[in-house]
C-alpha cells in the first residue's frame, strides 16, 4: 500500500467519524433543546399556580381583614359606651387606684354612692386604666352592676 492509498483511508475513516459525530451533536442538541422547552412550561405551570394560591391567598387575608376591622370598630364603641356608662354613674372620688380594688370595693362603691364629678373620676380612672389595662375587667363588672341598678 502506497502512502496516498493509506491517507485517502484515513481521511475517509476521519470523515466518516465527523458526520457521526456531527449527527450526534444534532441529535444532542434537539434533545436538550426538548427538554428546556419542557423545564420552561413545567415552570411557567407553577409560577401560574402559585399566583393563583397568592391571589386567593390575598382575598381571604382581604374579608379577615375586613371582619376584624369591623370587630375593632364595634370593640371600640363598646368601650367607648362603657366608659360613657362608668363615667355618667356614681363612683366615689376616692384615691384608691382602680387596679387594688376588690370585688366587695366595688359593690360598696355602688351602693354607697349614685352621683359623683365625672371630670374628678376621668382624671382618676383613665390613668389607671392606662397603667394597669387588665383593670378593664373590673371596669365591665362596674358598669354591667350599675345597669342593674337602674
């Protein structure tokens, strides 16, 4: 074999190893692009769901929050009334605060006494309530005992 006979075998054995190459980078190359096609609607899929749960998400964080704004609006008129009941009844100008009053305090405040300064006790309860909320208790027993007695 002549040294033309074994370079024409080598560049038909190189040609023929680039073509299958060359259709299997084809190959590759469609396959890959398939499955980023597949990846990219898988996540468009998922960003649709998850803006759908976000939006209904967003509707019912929408009606609680519009429930509870009208529970604190209600809250706030009955407070707004119990104070008005509380500060329109009879209650003594005593120094005691509203926090250290037992229960038998307030039962002998209102038998005792059935008028006092509104502004005198404003200046003496509210504070107190500030300081001490859990005395809102003993303020809703107060006036629920005051309308009974009416």
């Amino acid at each position: 074999m002549s040294l033309m006979d074994i370079l024409t075998i080598s560049s038909l054995v190189v040609g023929i190893a680039s073509i299958v190459l060359a259709v299997f980078s084809m190959i590759s190359a469609n396959n890959s692009e398939r499955r980023s096609q597949e990846n990219f609607e898988k996540t468009q899929k998922m960003m649709n769901e998850i803006y759908d749960k976000t939006k209904d998400l967003l509707h019912e964080i929408d009606n609680k929050s519009s429930a509870i704004s009208g529970m604190v609006e209600k809250n706030q008129t009955q407070l707004t009334t119990l104070f008005s009941n509380v500060l329109d009844k009879a209650l003594p100008s005593q120094e005691k605060e509203l926090a250290t009053m037992s229960q038998e305090d307030i039962d002998k405040i209102i038998k005792e006494n059935n008028t006092i300064d509104s502004n005198k006790l404003a200046m003496q309860l509210l504070p107190e309530l500030i300081k001490n909320p859990d005395s809102l208790e003993k303020l809703v027993s107060i006036s629920e005992k005051m309308n009974k007695n009416k």
